[in-house]
C-alpha cells in the first residue's frame, strides 16, 4: 500500500514537471512565410502591456528568436539569439540594443504584431509582422 502511494506521487510530480514545462516555453511561428520562431521564457507578455516585474534581464521578460536559415553568399546579419525586451504601451524596447518596435498581444494571446526588428534576409517582409502561438 505505502509502495502504491510513493509511485502515485511520484507519477503525480513527473506529470506536473512536464506541464509545467510546457507552460515556460511557448512558440510562436511568423504567419506569412513561416520561417521565423520566437519562443517566449518564463511567460507570455501580458495583453495590457506589462511584463512580469522583476529584472528587466530575467528570463520572463526574454525570448529566443530563430530566423530562417541565410545562404553563405549573404551579407546580412543573423539575427537568431536571446533577446531581453520591457514592454511600453503598443511597443517593446528590447534591453539588447535599446531600440524600440511596435508590438500588440492580441486579447485572446494566440497571436501578436511586431515591428520587424531583423533584416530581409532577402525577401519583402512587411514592416510588421504576426507571429501565431504554436
């Protein structure tokens, strides 16, 4: 019986261990040509405009943008690593560089609009772009 228990337990903690996880990382896929990722740590930015407080460096006020793949005669910059961003209103100010873009999470937070922040790589990207929750 007490054997019973500690495998319930133990079950019980792995399973929450894997939703928790799950509740961390949240991808986001831009929707026109899909082939930007941006994976937000710690938490999703809140609807209204506020981050989580806290260090504005911690890992719930950063994420991981993944561009698409450049070919080796490019000249433009890869823009794929971790960013450190503080919201303001319909704009994010990434900590990185301190330069400012648009942003707006949309009420329901399965999407959101951001001010292109990385170079064409060689394709027309709009100026801003809608990345949708994965």
């Amino acid at each position: 019986m007490r054997k019973r228990v500690v495998l319930s337990l133990i079950a019980f903690a792995a399973i929450a261990g894997c939703s928790k996880k799950s509740e961390e990382e949240v991808r986001w896929l831009e929707s026109g040509e899909k082939k930007e990722t941006i994976i937000f740590y710690g938490r999703i930015p809140d609807p209204t405009g506020t981050s989580t407080p806290g260090s504005d460096n911690s890992a719930a006020n950063s994420f991981f943008f993944q561009t698409r793949k450049l070919p080796p005669e490019s000249s433009y910059p890869n823009a794929s690593g971790l960013y450190f961003f503080k919201l303001e209103e319909d704009s994010i100010l990434f900590r990185n560089n301190d330069r400012k873009y648009y942003f707006l999470m949309s009420p329901d937070q399965k999407s959101f609009t951001i001010g292109r922040f990385f170079p064409e790589n060689g394709t027309r990207l709009p100026d801003k772009l809608v990345f949708l929750r994965q």
